[in-house]
C-alpha cells in the first residue's frame, strides 16, 4: 500500500508531462493542417482553373490544354489535391477536436484539484 503511495506522484507528473506532450502536438498539427488546407486550396482552383480555360476558347498557350493526356494528367493531379485538402481538412477537425477534449479535462481536473484543497 505504502509503495503506490509514493509511486501516486510520480504518476501524476507522467499523466501531466504526457498531457503537455499532447497539447503541444496537436498545436503543430493545427498548424501544419492549416497550412496544408491552404496549399491544397490554392492548388484545387488552379487546377481547376486548367481544366475550365479550354471551355473559355482558349485551347493553346505552351502546351495544347485541350490534348487529351493533358486533361487526363490534372484531373489525377487534381484528384490527388482533393484527397490531400480531405486529409487536411480532417486532421484539423481531429485536432480541434482533441484540443477541446484536453481543455475539458483540464476543466475537470481543477474542478477536482479544487475540491481536494
């Protein structure tokens, strides 16, 4: 009994230590979620953008837009940019989710700290 006694603070300290490793991270997800959305957004429309010019009449610049390994050759590009703003788009909600979890606990974990003293 005595041993987790002493071994309760040390516990305590890994579950805080475990807690700030986890906020931390999932502020650099953020971040780098929020950067990957915007590179992912500004590639979509660009790719979006190829694909619409030949519609408007204009079927050369450099290349033939209009060439069928051309069309082909954005839309895997663009599916690939829709699959990387997805992926964004999804690790940001997880990481606001998570941030919002964390503070709950830590809510909690007051709320009881308070009681105790």
């Amino acid at each position: 009994m005595d041993d987790e006694k002493e071994r309760g603070p040390g516990i305590i300290d890994a579950h805080q230590e475990m807690v700030r490793h986890i906020e931390q991270s999932a502020g650099r997800i953020r971040i780098l979620s929020i950067l990957t959305v915007g590179v992912a957004a500004v590639l979509s429309v660009s790719y979006l953008f190829q694909l619409v010019l030949p519609l408007t009449g204009t079927t050369t610049v450099t290349v033939n837009l209009a060439a069928p390994s051309n069309i082909a050759a954005e839309l895997v590009v663009l599916a690939l940019v829709l699959v990387w703003l997805y992926v964004g788009i999804s690790d940001l909600r997880f990481s606001s989710r998570m941030r919002n979890e964390i503070r709950g606990a830590r809510s909690k974990e007051k709320g009881i700290q308070d009681r105790i003293s």
